[in-house]
C-alpha cells in the first residue's frame, strides 16, 4: 500500500505520547483489517496507517526525505516502536561495510571496496591489477543482475571471490603492507558513520561488522578512524601470515555476499548468544543478500532493515522495497540510520 508523503512540520508532541500514538494505531489498524463476515474494513484501516505514518515521521522526520523510500508504514511504525521502548540495552546493530558503513562515491567519483584498495596499491604489478578489473568487470554484473537467480548466482560468485583471494596469496604481500595501502588509498565511510559508531560505544551498543570484503583492510580502516573499539565485532575474511609477516592464504570458511549468516560465524564463537537479551536489531546493507546477517540472533526479535540502493537504481529500486524496510536511494550519509539510533537513546 503506498501513501503520497505530506509534510509533517509539528514535531514537537511528547516522544512518549507520540510511541502510545504508534502503538494504538497499529493494534487498531490490525484489528480493522479482520474480516467481518466476507467484507473487510479497508477505509479504518487505511486511516490508521496514515496516522502510523505521521507519528513515525514526528519521531524521525527525516523519514519523510524525497529519497527514503517505505513500503508497508505499519511494519515499519511497528519495529521503530519496539526499539524505542526496548531502549539501548536491548539493541545491537548488525551492518555490511562496503557501501554501507563507506561511502559508494563522492560527487559521482566512485569509492573504493576494502578489494579495490587492495587492487590500486602502487607495490602491486600492472598485472595484478589488470586480472582483479577483469575479474571485476565479468563477474560484478552478474552480483546486480535482478534477472540471475541467487542459486545461479552463488557458484559464480564462490569463483570470482576464489580467484581474486588466489590472486593475493601469490602477490608477495606482508601483513605491514595493510596499513601500507589503507593510508595511500583511505577508506571513506558515510557521512556521519564515525559519530554513529562512537555513540553506539559511548551506549555500549554492539555493531557486528558482517563482510565479505577483506577483514585485515577493514581493520586498518576502522584502526586508521579510532573505530577499534570493544562494542565492534569483525566477521569476514582473514589471512593468515608466516613468521616472517608474509602472507600465506585466507583462513576458514569463504565469506560471500550470499553466506553472510551464522553459518560463516566461527563456531568457536558465542557472539549472537551472548547477545541474546538484546533482541532489538538494526541491520544496514546494500545487497540483498545482507538481509541473511541477522539469522543466528536469538528470538523472539524485532529486525528494522534499511537498505542503501547504490547502483542500477531503477532497475532494482521495487525488489529493494519489497525486501527492505527502508531503503536509502544514493545516500552518502548515515543520517537516517543516526537519526533512528537517536530516537532510541533518547528514551534512556
């Protein structure tokens, strides 16, 4: 069901007025929408979807930006009220890195990937280079391609990730070299990403970084920005090094874009057990398949999915919809993730 937006510019209602508001009118909205006899009352219940709809926006109005794109307003005014009321204790934050806590590009310039930083330092030869673009032109497509099923999909993706991973293993790199090519070539996160982490810590709110990227760049990054903090768990690929420094090969199981779930967490690990009591989730992403991030948290739970479209957006922009909460259409910034972040630490 989709509403036209209108302007809301009285934001000043009490927080906890305006959560009671939500609260009522989705037990309202849901009890009008059962059927009396063979009719159900559809024009009670769309009225009170609109009032969902206005009360989340004076909770967080930049929900109503031309670029904020919600599909079902009553879900969405259903989850924000659940991590609101839950509060800071009960959340954790769960996020891809790539294009999602970074940037996809600054004034149309395209930003580089934890791989593309690997791929433009200057030690490596042309012809490394040369192989990773090929690599990436033949295979990045077909990760878009709303027309390529995830099954057939998955196969390929297990190849290119193979092959650019072999292709590290036999480039004579040494663990220093990492934080080599982080400052010559500087990851750049969102807007806002580094006030959003820091408050997440000063909340002792956990970010559980899911990625298929390069863990030992990721670490450098967030090492480079103060993010090494003890709330932010790393899950991703990782090398492994000689005594010497040199790396060798990437350990355990292959991270990709379409395994990002519990399988991939180590099974030495307690992580979403440990957080068991924090129920409340905000998971961000910009693939469809960062959606799997939050299988292995404990429930019952309550997920709010924002997804970042980046690219190809017209051509995906309805898939996004139907998947995503709420999706951020070429959003550089972490400003919608900050502002519903705020709305929860507000109530503490």
């Amino acid at each position: 069901m989709n509403f036209s937006r209108k302007l809301i510019t009285n934001t000043s209602y009490p927080r906890r007025v305006v959560v009671e508001r939500i609260g009522k009118a989705i037990r309202y909205s849901l009890s009008s929408s059962k059927t009396r006899g063979h009719q159900i009352c559809r024009p009670a219940q769309h009225i009170h979807i609109v009032k969902i709809m206005d009360d989340v926006i004076r909770l967080i109005p930049n929900l109503q930006l031309s670029h904020v794109h919600i599909k079902d307003w009553k879900s969405v005014g259903e989850k924000v009220t659940h991590l609101i009321v839950g509060g800071h204790e009960k959340l954790q934050v769960i996020a891809d890195f790539d294009f999602t806590l970074t940037k996809f590009h600054t004034n149309g310039m395209r930003k580089l990937s934890c791989h593309g930083v690997v791929e433009n330092y200057s030690k490596l030869p042309q012809h490394f280079k040369v192989k990773s673009r090929e690599m990436f032109n033949k295979y990045y497509p077909i990760e878009i391609d709303q027309n390529i099923s995830v099954e057939e999909k998955i196969p390929l993706m297990i190849e290119w990730y193979d092959g650019a991973h072999e292709l590290l293993e036999n480039s004579n790199l040494f663990k220093c070299d990492f934080a080599c090519m982080v400052k010559e070539n500087p990851i750049e996160f969102r807007d806002g990403t580094l006030q959003f982490m820091k408050d997440l810590n000063g909340s002792s709110i956990p970010i559980l970084v899911f990625s298929a990227g390069v863990g030992d760049v990721i670490d450098e990054a967030l090492l480079a920005n103060n993010l090494t903090q003890d709330n932010v768990k790393v899950i991703s690929n990782y090398m492994t090094f000689n005594a010497e420094g040199k790396l060798v090969k990437f350990t355990g199981k292959l991270i990709h874009m379409y395994n990002k779930n519990e399988s991939s967490v180590p099974h030495s690990s307690t992580y979403f057990q440990d957080l068991s009591h924090r129920h409340n989730v905000i998971l961000m992403g910009d693939s469809l398949g960062d959606l799997q991030m939050s299988k292995g948290v404990e429930p019952p739970s309550t997920i709010l999915t924002i997804g970042f479209l980046n690219d190809k957006i017209e051509e995906r922009l309805e898939k996004y919809k139907e998947e995503f909460d709420i999706v951020l259409v070429d959003d550089q910034t972490m400003n919608i993730p900050d502002s519903i972040l705020r709305s929860v630490l507000a109530t503490n």
